[in-house]
C-alpha cells in the first residue's frame, strides 16, 4: 500500500514536506514501548505511536520502518521532525486512536508486521 493511500485511510496530516508519497509500506506495528517495536516489528512497515519524541525517528530507522503515524492528533517535537527530515522518515498526525486507526488500515489491507515470536 502507498504513502498516499495510508494518509488518506488515517485522515493524516503529512508533517515532512517533499515526501515521496508512493512509498510501498506493506505493513503496520503500533506500539508506544520502543523496546517492544525493536524485538517484535519487521521492516519495511507503518509504525504507529503516541509518542512523539527523537527516540521514535531513531528506532523507526534501526528497524527499518518507512514511515510513523503519531495517533491522536500529536504532534512531533521540533527535534523530533527536524531528525526526521534528516532521516527521510515521513511523519503523519493522524486524529484517530491507535485501535481505531489499527482497524481501519487493516480492514483497507494492510496487514500486521507484528511479530509474536516471543522465544
């Protein structure tokens, strides 16, 4: 599925300016828990979050994730887009919760990159 497509589905607000919206993410994981999206995500997704801080750009680049989607109508930190831009991360506001935003993508057919191995 598209960058452009995903916006449209989330009712987002792209926050990085000059982003390639055909972007192919085949995926989504949402956490708030980085740790979490380091152990159990798988790259080439959507990350979802509430957080909205550095930290996030970061581990959405270790895990090789395409773009993240703050839930609820955050708003990044201005580190946070700045790192972003750098990074070439797209970030999107999107006003819906996570569960509520979960279900729509996949109902559109994004499937879930969340990975239960928990050995």
């Amino acid at each position: 599925m598209n960058l452009a497509k995903i916006i449209k589905i989330a009712d987002g607000m792209l926050l990085t300016p000059d982003t390639d919206m055909s972007v192919d993410i085949r995926g989504g994981y949402g956490a708030d828990l980085m740790s979490d999206v380091l152990a159990f995500s798988q790259p080439d997704c959507v990350l979802l979050t509430g957080l909205t801080n550095p930290q996030v750009v970061r581990t959405a680049q270790m895990a090789e994730f395409r773009a993240i989607i703050f839930i609820r109508g955050k708003k990044p930190q201005s580190e946070t887009l700045m790192l972003a831009r750098q990074e070439d991360i797209p970030l999107i506001s999107s006003p819906y919760g996570m569960f509520e935003l979960s279900a729509r993508l996949h109902k559109a057919g994004l499937p879930s990159f969340e990975s239960n191995d928990i050995s």
